[in-house]
C-alpha cells in the first residue's frame, strides 16, 4: 500500500489567462450589470435589480433604465443545475411576496422525514437532529426553479444570454470591468473549424459573479486579490439519480453510515417529488482517505439496500447527474465577498449549511443582496471596493451568516470520523454551537494523503444499478466529441494516481491505461471534482455538459 497526496499531482491556477488586463476591443457589449450564471443567485438578483429600478422610477427617483444581462454557460436555462432538493421557502417568499408558496416552483410539502443509521443489510432509525428537520419545507428541482426565474427576469425586461461561458475576467488596476466568454467551435488542436465563434467581451459598471461552487472567477478573483478565508473551503461531491417509481415515497429519508468508510464524511438522501418520482443521491466530503473510493460506485450498491431496493424496483431511471458542494461553512466564507466593481454570491463563496442539508435559500437571498448592494452604488454613481462593501455587511449581518455561525464546527467535527466527530455534533447542536469554542483547523482536500487500496469490482445490472457509460447518457451530454480538452492535467500523474482520478470522477473522464492517464473530456458533465483533487476545470464552448431537465 502506498499514499497519494492530490496536490503535489495538481497544475496551478492559471491565473495570467483568468485575469486579463488588456483593454476591451471596439466590439464589445457594453452593460450596466453583468451576471455571471443563470442559477438561483444570479437570478434572484436580476429580478430584485430590474424591480429597485423600476420602483425607484415610478417614485420619481430619477433612475434610469438599466441593461442588466444575465450569462449562462449551459445551452438552456437549468441546464446545469443540480440540487437535492429540500428547499426552505423563505428567500423566495421574501422575492416574491405577492405569491403563496403554492404558487412558487415547488414539487410539494415535505410529508414526513425520517433519518436512518444504515449498516450494510439493516436501517436503524434515529431521532431527526434539530438541523436536518424539515417541516414546513417543499422538495423540488431546482433547474424547474431556474425555469421559472428565468421566465419572471425575462418578463422584467432582463437580457438572458444562454450558452455564454465566462471564459476571464476583464480588468483595469483593481477593478473588474466584465468578462470575456469562451470561444467555441474549435477543434481538438484548437484549430478553429466552419462552426468557429470568437470570444465575445462584456463590459459592465459591476459585476456580479454567481457561477455556482468551485467557480473559476470566484478562486482567480480571490487569489488576484489576496483574499484569503480562516480555513480553506472544503468540497463534497453529490451523485444524484431521477426515478420515475411505481409507488409514492411518503417521507424524505436521510442516512448516515453505511456504503461510507467510517472515516469518511457524508450520507444519503431520497425525496419525494409528487406521487410517481423520487430523488436519490449519496454526498461524500473530498476528504476521504482511500484512494478507490467512487461515489458513483457506491451510490449503485446502496440502491441494493433493503431501504432502498423495494422503492425503487419496478421503476426507470430518468436523470443522473452529479455536482460538488461547498462545505466549509462559516469559517472558510472569504474575508471580503466584494470588490471594486464586482460582487460574489451563493456557492461560488460557499453560502452552504452543511448540518441543515441547505444552500438555495441562501443563494437567492445573496443574489437580493447583491442587487440592493449594486443598486444603491450606481445610484450614487460609485462602484468602488467601498461602495459596494455594503454588500458584505448585509450578508454578514443576515440570517446566513447567523445559521453558519451557528453550526460553524459541525462538519469539521468529522475529521476525526464518523463516531468522534457525531458525537461533538451533538454537543455543538445542544450548546448552540458554543462547544468546543474557537475553530476547528481544516487543511484543503487536496492536502489530504490517499491510501491506495485494491477496489472491490462491481458489476451493474442495467436494471437498478447502472455503469458510468449508461450514467452520463442518461445526463443528455451531448458535448461534441471533436472539442479540444478542457482539463489541465499536472505533472508526475503515475499508474496510481491515474487510478485514483478514475475512481473520483463519476463520469468515467478519467481511466487508466496501462501506466498512462487517458482523459476522455467530451464525458465531463461540469461538477468539479477534478479542479478539487485533480487536473484543473476551464470553461468550454456554450451548451456543452449535461442537459439536466428535472433534477
């Protein structure tokens, strides 16, 4: 047995072509606001943005009219979005306060919960922790949710640019002045072909970056600018898969234990969304200690469970997909979300509750924040570092921060294992988060040693169990197979190490080829597990990855 350490293995941030400090050419697309991704965040914004304007106008306020554009990566709108998900209804109750939850783009009410300590043949079940009770919450799909969000912006009048990668920022000194996008059409030597499309520039009055987690703006920006976080951010990564079911699911289920290596963090979900679909997916922190550890692999087997089987048998596998989690929680939240002429909101800064299972309520009401924050700078015609800090200050001052703060331990707890760290998390949820005061140390995952080990094989059915192959076609990728790789692979990638980036990836990108590392980009489905652990993600032409319809 010997040990991989991921970052020795890792290219660096290629920060001189994230961070371009020419100036704009004469073509490009001027905007008072530009927005980077179409997800809850970026839209949540848009909306709030489009209605301060509109409001501020009818009051006789004297502002005029704004071109607010929204960028999108994906072909279409939801697209590339993956949730669980259990959605708190809150910060879209606070958008949309003309409407009833009934009218927001939920599945339904949470029936019941239930949370269950698996072993591999048994399902113990246990008290709900206070942090992972959801009554009064709905499940949903989120690319419904970005849908619908995207439908209520464009009725404001907001511009929606699908199938626009933001390639690097624009900059002048210290101010971001826009993006430049991704070009597409190029070959596998990046040769352009008949279909080619240069990069197309946008330059804004602000900013705001909402690219989802492990955003490549979000880390050039931050590393540009010296901004660092008490403890790095911690990633997981979900496996998720869409049942169509012959019989209704009447609780939301959570579990702990069991396909999991006590060492690792993480557990299960499966939720109702109406009478005739369930959600299913297994999260697993990047921290993990073997190096054939494969989230996919064991998300299969658990569906061989007897908690699990007797739902799903009978029934048709619609969607899968895959996407990591920021779970770093209050102390690796950056020092500064703001700067001058940009803002930062939702995962790309980490507004993710580990201990609650919730992230999407906090993204919406940082998007309202950054439209508040972005509002109030233009009408006083100063976009600088320190008229847009109020934004900081309302997301520090906020609900958000108060719920990390409170369990701000918990998912570092873990880092001693499963048992250990369940049982600091019972003291922290008791104290109120007061136990064991200060902060627990985290190094990244990346600088955290890999036991290589023997994989045990697994063989799917095509039935309830499924291989990697079968998993990404039923994510509708599409990307073309001729585009030129996407993935920055670093130096010394062994026999061993190849292996390792093979088990991590749930889509099959990375395999082993005698004591070579092949890397088939066109499987890559966007969820950033290799820019955690291994080679580096870059944005590639618009409309490729998954074609997610309801997850």
């Amino acid at each position: 047995m010997s040990t991989i350490l991921p970052i020795q293995h890792q290219p660096p941030l290629p920060l001189d072509r994230l961070v371009l400090r020419d100036p704009p050419g004469d073509e490009a697309i001027g905007m008072d606001v530009l927005i980077v991704g179409a997800g809850p965040a970026g839209l949540a914004c848009a909306i709030e943005l489009a209605r301060l304007v509109k409001r501020d106008q009818e009051a006789g306020g004297g502002m005029a009219d704004l071109e607010i554009g929204v960028l999108e990566k994906a072909g279409s709108l939801g697209e590339h979005n993956l949730s669980g998900a259990v959605v708190n209804p809150r910060a879209l109750q606070e958008l949309f306060p003309e409407l009833e939850p009934s009218d927001l783009p939920f599945r339904q009410r949470v029936p019941d919960e239930a949370v269950y300590f698996l072993s591999g043949t048994r399902a113990q079940r246990i008290p709900t922790p206070p942090t992972m009770r959801n009554r009064g919450y709905y499940t949903a799909s989120i690319c419904e949710i970005v849908r619908w969000l995207g439908e209520r912006a464009e009725e404001l009048g907001v511009n929606l640019f699908a199938g626009f990668p933001a390639d690097a920022l624009l900059v002048e000194g210290d101010a971001v002045r826009g993006i430049r996008t991704a070009p597409s059409g190029l070959d596998r030597e990046r040769q352009p072909t008949g279909t080619y499309t240069p990069p197309t520039e946008l330059t804004a009055r602000i900013t705001v970056v909402a690219e989802g987690t492990r955003g490549l703006l979000g880390q050039a920006w931050r590393q540009w600018q010296s901004v660092h976080s008490a403890n790095p951010q911690l990633f997981a990564l979900g496996v998720k898969e869409l049942w169509e079911v012959p019989r209704p699911l009447g609780e939301v289920v959570h579990t702990l234990g069991w396909p999991l290596p006590t060492d690792a963090f993480g557990g299960s979900f499966m939720y109702p969304l109406g009478p005739t679909q369930v959600a299913i997916g297994l999260v697993v922190g990047l921290d993990y200690h073997d190096a054939s550890l494969d989230v996919h692999e064991l998300l299969q087997r658990m569906k061989l469970h007897p908690l699990f089987r007797p739902q799903l048998e009978g029934g048709q596998l619609l969607e899968w997909g895959a996407k990591t989690i920021p779970e770093g929680g209050y102390h690796a939240l950056p020092s500064r979300l703001s700067g001058a002429g940009v803002l930062f909101a939702g995962d790309t800064v980490g507004l993710v509750d580990v201990p609650s299972l919730k992230g999407i309520h906090y993204a919406v009401q940082s998007g309202v924040y950054a439209a508040r924050a972005a509002f109030a700078a233009l009408k006083a015609g100063d976009v600088s570092a320190p008229a847009l800090a109020g934004y900081d200050r309302m997301v520090h001052e906020s609900y958000i921060v108060a719920d990390m703060r409170r369990t701000r331990n918990m998912r570092l707890a873990f880092k001693d294992g499963l048992y250990v760290g369940g049982l600091k998390a019972g003291l922290m949820t008791v104290t109120g988060g007061r136990f064991p005061g200060g902060k627990i140390h985290m190094t990244e995952d990346a600088r955290t040693p890999r036991a290589t080990s023997t994989a045990q094989p697994f063989t799917p059915d095509g039935r309830l169990t499924f291989s990697k192959v079968d998993a990404v076609f039923k994510s509708g990728n599409a990307t073309r197979d001729t585009i030129p790789s996407h993935l920055i692979v670093g130096p010394d990638v062994t026999g061993e190490v190849a292996d390792f980036y093979s088990h991590m990836c749930p889509a099959g990108v990375y395999e082993r080829v005698g004591d070579e590392l092949r890397v088939n980009a066109p499987n890559c489905i966007d969820c950033k597990a290799t820019d955690v652990l291994g080679p580096r993600w870059t944005p590639r032409e618009g409309g490729s990855g998954p074609k997610y319809r309801s997850m």
